[in-house]
C-alpha cells in the first residue's frame, strides 16, 4: 500500500512532484505484559519496518483507570480501530487475562483479523491441547482465527498470514457477549 503525496518545491525545484510514501499495515498485539514482555519485545523488534508501531500498551498504566466499560470502549475505540488485525501471543498465562479477551472481544466486533501465536511457553491441558483464552479458542475452531507456532513467525509468513485473516468470513466469528470479568 502507498500513500501519494503532492506537494511544490520553491527555488527551481520540481513542481507537482509526487512523493511516495510507504503506508505500513497496522496490527494490534495482545499479550500478557507481564509474563510475555520478552517476546513481545522481540515480536516488535523482528516486525517493526513492516508494520505500524507496534506498541506496548499495558492497559493497567495507560487506561488509568478503575471503570470497566471505559476500559473496554478504549480498546475498541482507541487501540483495536484503524488496526488490519490482532495477534495474540499466547503464553502460560495469557487465557487468564481480561484485558486478551477484551482485545480480543473489540478484534471480532469489529470484523478485524485473528491470529493466536503458540509461544514456547504455552502451557497445556490434561488432553495435550494448548491452553489459549477461550473467545481465541472457539474462533480457533470454528475456523475465523488461525492458530500458529511462535518458531514459524518470518517477515513473509506473517504477511501471509495477517492476509489471510482479513479475507475470513465474518460469519464464522463466534463472539459471546459474556466477558471476562477478572483475571486468573
């Protein structure tokens, strides 16, 4: 994608050039802050020439606040929109955060792409299954979201990917109105 730009250059330079401006695809990551930092870390540091800044956004510090629908009405309107797709790492931890399924939640709202990432430190169940937050989990399944390993992340297979879940169909999204209402 390219964003054209004209402008005039005085002093005998050119007039109505156009300058090309490279437009990077946007992507929201989810992720548990404190037990995932370092990958996020280096999710970011691998995919930040392709992708619109990719930032930490730890909602306990930067929403600031104790007001659940607010929190909630920011995600979706402050950080999810204007994104292509969301990626969330999945961790140990991360299928007891409110905030991941929140994200998640604004992710389907809106129509966006969903892509789980299998961190090495996925925990898994009883049955061998991979422990992953349960909005994730069900669009996993019902084939909205894809699911896909941490060591298979390259600048090409995402671009791949990211474009492969924008073009799923909407109606395999199952998004419950029931939220998370606290961790663990």
């Amino acid at each position: 994608m390219t964003f054209m730009v004209g402008f005039t250059a005085t002093g005998g330079g050119i007039l109505g050039a156009t300058l090309r401006i490279p437009v990077r695809p946007r992507v929201f990551v989810s992720y548990h802050h404190s037990g995932d930092q370092g990958y996020y870390r280096e999710f970011s540091r691998i995919f930040h020439d392709q992708y619109e800044v990719i930032e930490d956004r730890s909602l306990d510090r930067a929403k600031n606040s104790d007001d659940s629908d607010y929190v909630r009405w920011a995600i979706a309107n402050q950080d999810i929109k204007g994104t292509s797709c969301t990626i969330v790492l999945c961790g140990a931890e991360t299928y007891q955060r409110k905030y991941v399924d929140w994200e998640i939640k604004a992710t389907l709202d809106d129509r966006h792409g969903l892509i789980g990432v299998r961190l090495p430190t996925a925990q898994s169940n009883t049955q061998g299954h991979i422990i992953v937050p349960d909005r994730l989990a069900s669009n996993i399944h019902s084939g909205f979201a894809l699911w896909v390993n941490w060591i298979d992340l390259t600048v090409q297979n995402l671009k791949e990917w990211i474009a492969i879940a924008r073009d799923k169909p909407a109606n395999h999204i199952v998004n419950p109105a029931t939220i998370k209402q606290r961790n663990g």
